[in-house]
C-alpha cells in the first residue's frame, strides 16, 4: 500500500512537471506580448542615447543623446538632441531638432547654430539622406515603430529569450536572428531588445551586422515615461524659427518629363544560355582595370524624383572614381544637388571630395568620410555604386541564388541581350528584389541597368551607359575624360 501511494505521489509530481513546463510561454510568444504592449500605448516622452558605427575602411561613429516625445494617433514624434559626438562631418549637432507630422507624411527640420538661417527644411521620410546608421529615421524612431520592426524580423527567424537585468532592474533579453537567405535589411541580421520584465515596455534596442561581436548600432533609454497625456498642441520647435527657408527644390511635376522610360524591344530570336551571357560579364568586369563611360539616370521612389546626366571615371587599383554631373534635377535633397558639381575619391585619403554646382561653389572643396553612411543607399540612386565590377558583386551576393531569365532586345539599333534577375521576398523596404541589365555582346558589358520591385510597385532606377572605353590613362581628380 505504502509503495503504491509513492507510486501516485510520484505520477501526479510528474504530471505537474509537465503541466508546468506546458503552461511556460514560448519566447515567441513573450516577445509578441511585448510588441502589443508597446503598441498599446497612447503616447510617452524618452530620454535616451542612440550609438552606431559603420565602414571598414575609416569607421564613422556617432553617440546622440536626445530627448523626444512621440504622440500614437495621430502620430506626432519630435525629437532634440541634447548632446552629440561622432568623428565625420556631422551637421546635425547638438540643438538639432525635428518633428515628424503623420498627417502629412513628412518630416520638418531645424538645424543648429548658423544652420539655423536656412529656416524650416522640409524633408521626404523617404529620402535616404533623412536615415541614420542604423537604417532608421524619425518616422520609425517611437517605440512602436521599433518593436513592430523587430516583430517582422522575428516572422522570418528565430527568436530566443533569457531572464537577466539591466542597469539593476528585472529585464527580459529577446535575441532575433534572420534565417539565412532572406533579405538583410540594412545589412542587419540579428537584433536584441531589452524589455523591462514587470511593464514589458522596452529599455534597449540592438542591430546586429553578420559577423560582429558587438552591435552596429544600439538605442538606450534612461527615461521612458508611458501615456502622459501628450496633445498636438504639445508639439512644437523651440527657439527662433525663421518663416522663411532658403533650401527649395522644385516639384515632382516638374522633374516627371525627364523621367521617360529606356527604350528597347523584344526580339523573336532565340534566347541566349543566360549563364553563358552572365559568366562573359564577369569575365568582361574582372578585366577591367579602368574605364570611363557617359551616365545618363532616371529614378523615382515614392515621392522621389531624379534625373541626372554624369561623366563617369573609375579605377580599380588604387580604387578612386570621378563623378562629374553635366545635368540634373530632383524634387529632393542631394549633397550636390545641381549642375556643375564634382564628386571624386581621392586615392591619397580614401576621402570623398565634393566641389558644389551652381550656388553651391561658393562653398568650395568639400571633404567627407569614405564611410560616411549618407552616400550609400539602398535605393540605388548613387551610380558610383554600380560601376561595373560593383554591379557585378551585386549580381552575385544578392542574387545568385535563382537562374536570371534571358531574352534577345533591340537597344539602339542593335541586337542586345537582356537578363532579368528576381530574389525572394519581394517587395523589400527601400531595396530592390529586380534587376534588368541589357549586355552589349560586343563588350559583355552592360548598355542599360534596371533596378526594380521596391515596396513600392511604381518605383524604378534606370541607367544607360554610353560610350565607354576601357583601360585607358586616366588620373585622378581631373574632370576632363
């Protein structure tokens, strides 16, 4: 008897062992209780230190401290940074100050010190100019907005969950990691946030880069006060605001006219070996040691516009390239934002080098990081990007997973293959999942590059590429080739 009822007190703890493990929360689910009660909230006002570095070759940093306070519905966020240090050239210092107005879809800036006689810069939250290191921008600065970014990460990875502290409180730590394969957003495949563990509301964010031991980037908050009652009315720039900006660029209407589509037809023949037509392309890159080419670029994303006409020199080793712009006009910023202007790396500081068009020249030579991150983008509107051996580097790390389709096209008056790349998802924030390129079969290099599939469907980057000629003397710094 006695050894029967061990045997039912044994049994039932067992049951409860597993009754209880059953009843854990699974740390997807953990984490999904965080995102809704981040998304619950009204509103709040923060404190908190932002740090990202980025680069390889001469890394650029940046710690902000700022203060913010970000209204839900309707969205209202505005942000003042307190404190800045960073080690490139950085115009958006301490006094720095925006507001994000959801109504209308746009972003408002007022700059510091001197900058602050430009008045009120209106910016597209689109505008790869407007994001930081982290990929990040005013829009997608509230807490929501980060734990909802987070949750779309979780949805095509892993999601791991740990009990520890920070900063002497109760937290838990959600480790996200991206399956391989897909879709690197900003190049980070790996995220952590830390959440108080009584209120779930978050105290960290990180991004992580493949490879790191130490994230890219990281928000931190030293204050988080939750539903204070903000109101529109609470939103406002504080100091003197001029009514006036000197910074104006023309209207999309007026830049569509230029936006006219590369024409080529579809031909009957038969289909070249796409592998074939795509290896004579590598080959054709990785002989290249120099070349020079005429670059003439159509591109819109949203409510981004552009067309541009460029010269364009590039050199292998030393690397260095030549940007001169004979023609160009967009409804958004650009860092030489007209005719006239000169962007070159110099071989002897790896720097960028900017000589302004028009009203721009009375600035003088300009001179930034290599690495500085506002010359990058993943919408593909910087054409040094896609010099030959770029694009080709492209082709094969983003795309080399599917076979490209292929076709024959008359371009020009002349027969031409075309190869269509795709990868999965499509459809990517800011990043195309398309390319077209049209090879000469002469050269087996491209005549004209398509980029698109963006998030959104009505958005493309096109550019046709003229006379080139390959391998010939050039020197850095001249503008004449």
């Amino acid at each position: 008897m006695k050894a029967k009822s061990l045997g039912v007190v044994a049994v039932l703890l067992l049951s409860g062992l597993f009754i209880s493990a059953a009843e854990e929360k699974k740390p997807l689910d953990q984490f999904e209780e965080v995102v809704k009660a981040t998304d619950a909230l009204k509103d709040c006002r923060v404190k908190f230190q932002l740090y990202s570095f980025s680069g390889k070759n001469q890394k650029t940093f940046l710690s902000a401290f700022e203060e913010a306070k970000y209204l839900h519905n309707p969205r209202l966020y505005y942000q003042y940074r307190s404190k800045v240090e960073a080690n490139y050239k950085e115009q958006a210092q301490a006094g720095f100050q925006e507001i994000y107005r959801g109504d209308r879809d746009l972003t408002e800036i007022l700059m510091p010190g001197a900058f602050r006689a430009l008045g009120l810069i209106s910016l597209l939250p689109e505008d790869p100019k407007g994001f930081g290191m982290n990929g990040g921008n005013l829009k997608t600065m509230a807490p929501w907005d980060m734990t909802d970014w987070f949750a779309r990460m979780a949805r095509i990875g892993k999601v791991s969950m740990e009990k520890g502290t920070r900063n002497n409180k109760p937290c838990l730590l959600f480790d996200i990691v991206q399956d391989p394969g897909t879709y690197y957003f900003n190049g980070v495949n790996r995220v952590r946030l830390f959440a108080d563990e009584k209120s779930l509301l978050p105290v960290r964010f990180e991004w992580w880069f493949p490879g790191m031991d130490q994230p890219g980037s990281f928000l931190e908050y030293s204050e988080f006060a939750a539903n204070t009652g903000l109101k529109p009315e609470d939103f406002a720039f504080q100091g003197f605001k001029s009514p006036f900006s000197l910074i104006k660029s023309p209207p999309a209407s007026e830049i569509d006219p230029y936006l006219k589509p590369t024409v080529r037809t579809r031909l009957p023949d038969p289909p070249p070996d796409p592998q074939a037509a795509l290896e004579a392309f590598y080959q054709a890159a990785d002989a290249i040691s120099s070349y020079r080419a005429d670059l003439s670029m159509r591109f819109r994303y949203g409510r981004l516009r552009l067309f541009r006409e460029d010269r364009f020199a590039y050199n292998r080793k030393p690397y260095w390239f030549t940007l001169v712009t004979t023609a160009q006009k967009a409804d958004y910023l650009l860092l030489n934002h007209s005719a006239g202007a000169v962007l070159w790396i110099d071989p002897s500081d790896h720097n960028f080098h900017i000589i302004g068009g028009g009203v721009q020249r009375i600035l003088g030579e300009q001179i930034f990081s290599s690495d500085d991150y506002k010359f990058y983008s993943s919408l593909g509107d910087n054409p040094y990007e896609l010099n030959f051996p770029g694009l080709a580097a492209l082709l094969k790390n983003s795309f080399g997973t599917r076979k490209p389709e292929a076709w024959m096209v008359d371009y020009s008056g002349r027969k031409m293959c075309e190869l269509k790349f795709e990868r999965s998802p499509q459809n990517l924030i800011r990043a195309p999942s398309r390319v077209n390129v049209v090879f000469d079969p002469e050269t087996n290099l491209p005549r004209v590059i398509e980029l698109s599939g963006y998030d959104d469907p009505k958005a493309y980057m096109v550019m046709a590429i003229d006379n080139i000629k390959i391998n010939i003397l050039l020197q850095p710094r001249e503008t004449k080739f």
